[in-house]
C-alpha cells in the first residue's frame, strides 16, 4: 500500500483495473509514475486506461509524455496513432505511424495498424504494401495474414482471401483468429465439412477461443445438426465453466421441504410421469434431446 517501487505500483494499479476500481486504479498509475517519472509502461497503460473510458484529451497528454522520455517505445507509438485513427483523424494518425516507423522501424505492429488504417480508407495498395512490409519481417504473425485476407476480401477476392489465410496457416499454425476466419470463408460458399474441419483444427490449437465455438455453432444451427449443438455446448462448457452442467445441490431446508411433500405429491407425480413419459415415447424422442 505504501510502496515506492513503481513496477509494484503498475502491478496494483493493473489489479484494480480488472476489478473495474478506475479511480483507485488511476491513484495508483499517477504514484507510479511519480516514484519512477521514466517508466514508460505506467506512462503506456495510464494512456490506454483514458482511452477506454473516453478521456482523449488525458490520453494523449500521457502519450506525448511517453514519447518524450521513450521515443524509441513502439507500443506506445501504435497506440498513440491508433487513437487517432479510431477518432477520425487519420492525417495525425498517418504522421505517427510514419514517425513511429522511423523510430522503430522492426516494430511489426505498426505497419499492421497503419495497414488496417488505410484499408479503413479504401487506400488498399498503400494497405498491401504495408502489410507486405509486416510479413517480410515476420512470416509468423498470424494477425498481419489476417490483415491481408480482409484487405483482399474488402475488395471482393474471396479466393485470393481464402489462399492467404491458407498460407497463413502455413507459417502460423498456432492463431486461432485464422482458423476462425478461414472457416466463416468457406461457410459462406456452403463447404460446410470443410468449413467444420477448419473450426475444428482451430479449437485444437486453442480450445479457448470462444469465437470458434461461436461460429461452429452457427454452421451446427445452419445445417440442423441438433446432436451437434448439444456437444458443442458440453466441450464449451466443460471449458468455460465446469459446472455448469451439474444441477444444483438442493439444500437442507429445500430437501426437508421436498421430504414433507412428497406423500401429498406422489400420485399426482406418478400420473404426470406417466404422461409425460408416453409423450416422449410417441414423439420418438432420445434420452439426451429430453
């Protein structure tokens, strides 16, 4: 609580954050950068946290103190132009990409958000080359392929899209957002096995990738394929929350309560049983659909 270690003080102001404590957060971000006034990092998240909540004047205050202490931070320079970018003003956000780029110029980062940029803006050769410049240094960054299938799928070449993210695949085999994409490609032209099997690989490489199950579950939901659904939804939930297919543990009070009325219930119980039982029968319907 009393700590004048700024990485401690960044520590705890992370904690805080992800609690939704912003003010307390906050407090904790300006002790930091008050115990070490050259710690970019908490100069960095400060920014980031202002961005989120809207305050893009504080925001870009911490951005160009950042820059001024660490103008060699790529991260800082990426998130400084993407602001930028997300707000409309895509001159000042061009300048720091460039800037950025010239200060760091093996941050791949930034030739992927300036590339996103530009495809925003229709400039899709300045996009590729971009991009292109990404992939050159780094033929392992899944996102930049990812980029560089939107930008040719922007431009109505879904063949050329879907080879690329194969390539990608080839060079990247561990993002799952490329499976993802990949398969929703293949969706939309009704290759539905191949589309599963894409899916499928992916949650293999990442079984916590909630997108994937998502779209797995809409091709499941397209093609009527109820089994499918129901096993979709124990792996998810086998994942995601362990318990949530166990039924709730009935308490003392509940099972006394249950105890005094099963005499008066029973018959009326049997008879609804019975009902219901032929119900299913008629209906044809399996133990696991009940």
């Amino acid at each position: 609580r009393n700590s004048t270690s700024s990485q401690l003080l960044l520590g705890a102001a992370l904690c805080e954050l992800k609690l939704g404590n912003e003010e307390r957060a906050r407090s904790l971000l300006r002790d930091s950068l008050r115990a070490d006034k050259h710690h970019v990092q908490a100069c960095h998240a400060w920014a980031s946290m202002e961005v989120r909540a809207g305050n893009t004047q504080e925001a870009t205050t911490l951005f160009e103190y950042g820059l001024e202490i660490a103008p060699t931070y790529g991260s800082l320079w990426c998130a400084y132009a993407t602001m930028e970018s997300r707000l409309g003003r895509s001159t000042k956000a061009r300048a720091l990409f460039l800037k950025g780029v010239k200060q760091c110029p093996n941050h791949n980062a930034l030739y992927q958000a300036w590339a996103c940029l530009e495809m925003r803006c229709g400039n899709f050769k300045s996009a590729k080359r971009l991009v292109s410049e990404a992939l050159t240094r780094d033929k392992t960054n899944g996102k930049a392929w990812l980029v560089a299938a939107t930008i040719e799928e922007r431009q109505e070449q879904a063949g050329l899209a879907q080879l690329i993210l194969q390539r990608g695949l080839e060079h990247a085999p561990h993002c799952p957002q490329l499976y993802d994409k990949l398969g929703g490609m293949l969706v939309s032209t009704s290759k539905i096995q191949q589309a599963r099997e894409t899916f499928e690989r992916g949650l293999e490489v990442d079984p916590t990738h909630a997108p994937l199950y998502h779209s797995l579950a809409e091709l499941e939901a397209r093609v009527c394929n109820v089994q499918g659904l129901a096993d979709l939804h124990r792996r998810a939930s086998n994942i995601f929350n362990p318990n949530a297919l166990e039924p709730p543990a009935t308490s003392t009070l509940g099972a006394t309560i249950l105890s005094s009325s099963s005499t008066r219930t029973s018959s009326s119980t049997r008879t609804t049983t019975t009902r219901h039982q032929n119900y299913y029968n008629n209906n044809n319907w399996s133990e696991e659909e009940k």
